[in-house]
C-alpha cells in the first residue's frame, strides 16, 4: 500500500500521519547508510547526528526482519498490500495467546486489545526509531499486557529488547487478502453509522491486490488504470542484480505479451521488482510465467561468470530504475 493510500485511509478514521512517525528515506547498496546521508527515520537530520549518533536511538537496522520466515510477505504486508491479514503464532510465555496480523488497523492504531483479548497488531505504522522489528515487538508486548478494550501505541524509542525474531514462531505467515478493510468489524455485532461510514471511505482507497500462489511474495495489483506483478525478493541485492541483469540482457524478463519489467523498489533491505503488465491480464495468467521466470532467475543467481559488457549495461540501467520508499 503506497503512502497516498495510507493517508486516505488514516483521513477515513480521523487519523493523521502525525500520530505514526514519519517516512522512511534513502539508503545505500544493501541498506548501508553514509553518516553524511539522511537518517531513513525520515527526521531531516544527517544520519551522523542522528541514529548514527552516540545515544541516538535504537541503531538503524537496514533489514530489520531478516531471519523470519515470512521476511518477504511482512515487507509485502507493511508497504505494498492495502488490506490483509495474518495469524500471528508466538512462541515462549505468550504462546497461547492470539495476535493477528493487519495491514491497517482503524485509526491506523498500531495495536488493539479486542474484547475476547485478541490482539490486533498494525503493520503499516511507522515509529520512525529505526528498527521496525524492535518497534513491532515492543506494541505487541504492550499490547499482551493491555486490558479489553485498549489501543496501544508507542511515543518514545523503545530503546534495546526482543524484536519480533524472538516472539514469533517460525514458520511462513498464513495471509488473507480482503477486498476492503471490513476485517475491521470482524468481532462487531453492530457497528453503527459511523463506523460503516469511515469504512467505506477507507475501502475507497484499496485496490485490487492477489497474493500468487506459484511463487513467494508475488503479488499482482490492479492500480488506477495499469496492472502490475511486485515481487519482494529475499536475495542480497547485488547478487539479486547482478542475475537480473543476465536476464534482461538476454531477453528473458518478460513475463507475458505486452509485458515489461520497469525497475524495483527498495525496502527494509529487500529488492521488489515490478513489472508493468497489459490491463486486463488479471493475476491467474501470471502464475505459470511467474513461476517459469523464477526458475530462470536461480539459474541466474547460480551463474559465477563475470557479466558481460551487455549485462553490466542492463545493471546499470536497473539500478537507475530503483525507488527506495523504506
């Protein structure tokens, strides 16, 4: 879910973006950041006199959810996909408690205590303190030790402590796509007018989204008036270049007729590539190319010859078609 859809649905519950931290900013190849460079918090400042300072806060983390199975689906889930949901498991002292995961609560809360103790936890928060993981976990620790009923949130730098590595059980994320955010009155017997108002105007800022089946984290999307394929990828991200470039020097990135492979996001340290694809394809005819392009791109990953002239031309190109949005 891209930042304008976040702000109408916030608008939608009377929440602002003030209330979640800022936005995430640039970072360097495989996340690393210059001192000289601004903060990825997104405070304005030099990253020096920042969270690159002495006591500057929870250190930057460049991919704060490596290690967890469902890496790529959270990094999906929290920038990229408007409305779905998880079971979250954990593990250890809160393992027979029930979290579920939401791309977007009401209110943008980061997490709620339902009426039966359920908790409900937001991933498209951002605290802003550098380490998402960390952030995540400290809301969901809070949250386990609220009451019914409460909303929790998280206004100061959680400072050092678990991360969501050390609470969630392994294991890939079982995740629902909705069509809207009507998960929001899943527990609701009578929701009122407002409520169904500020839902609708919520629902208004989803589009179509599908998880595919034949590949991890691809995930089609119908946008405006063009389709897409956005593909998290789990691969080092030179590495990860370097076997795109082998593919679109020889012509084999191109998923179906009409299709084209425009260039990458950038997020929590990971590489989504996004492919423009004819409108009108829908998701199901992405599958079976999907799935024959990701065979390709292990064989490229494999490959341990130099690039070619022609392939260290597409990379360059490549890399001058990445957009880092966390």
């Amino acid at each position: 879910m891209g930042k304008r859809q976040r702000d109408r649905a916030r608008a939608a519950t009377g929440t602002s973006a003030s209330t979640t931290g800022g936005a995430g900013g640039a970072s360097g190849t495989e996340g690393a950041v210059g001192p000289r460079q601004p903060c990825p918090c997104g405070s304005g400042k030099r990253y020096k006199a920042c969270h690159g300072a002495p006591g500057g806060g929870t250190a930057y983390v460049a991919r704060p959810f490596a290690g967890l199975d469902s890496e790529c689906d959270l990094v999906a889930l929290r920038e990229l996909v408007p409305a779905a949901t998880a079971p979250l498991p954990l593990v250890g002292e809160h393992a027979d408690r029930s979290v579920r995961l939401a791309t977007l609560l009401p209110g943008a809360a980061p997490a709620m205590v339902r009426p039966d103790g359920t908790v409900w936890l937001g991933l498209q928060v951002q605290h802003a303190y550098g380490d998402p993981s960390r952030e995540l976990a400290a809301v969901l620790l809070a949250a386990l030790a609220a009451e019914p009923g409460e909303t929790v949130g998280l206004a100061t730098d959680p400072g050092p402590g678990p991360r969501l590595q050390d609470l969630v059980a392994p294991g890939p994320l079982d995740v629902t796509v909705h069509e809207g955010f009507g998960y929001w009155l899943d527990d609701v017997e009578d929701a009122g007018p407002e409520a169904a108002a500020a839902l609708e105007q919520a629902d208004a800022s989803v589009h179509p989204t599908a998880k595919l089946a034949s590949v991890p984290s691809g995930w089609w999307t119908h946008v405006g008036t063009k389709e897409h394929l956005r593909w998290v990828m789990p691969h080092p991200e030179d590495e990860l270049l370097d076997a795109l470039a082998r593919l679109h020097a020889a012509g084999r990135d191109t998923l179906v007729e009409g299709s084209r492979f425009v260039g990458m996001f950038r997020a929590h340290g990971l590489l989504t590539p996004v492919w423009d694809l004819p409108v009108g394809t829908g998701a199901e005819a992405v599958e079976d190319p999907a799935s024959d392009f990701g065979e390709a791109l292990a064989e490229a990953l494999a490959a341990t010859e130099p690039l070619t002239a022609a392939e260290r031309s597409a990379r360059a190109g490549l890399q001058n078609r990445q957009v880092t949005i966390r």
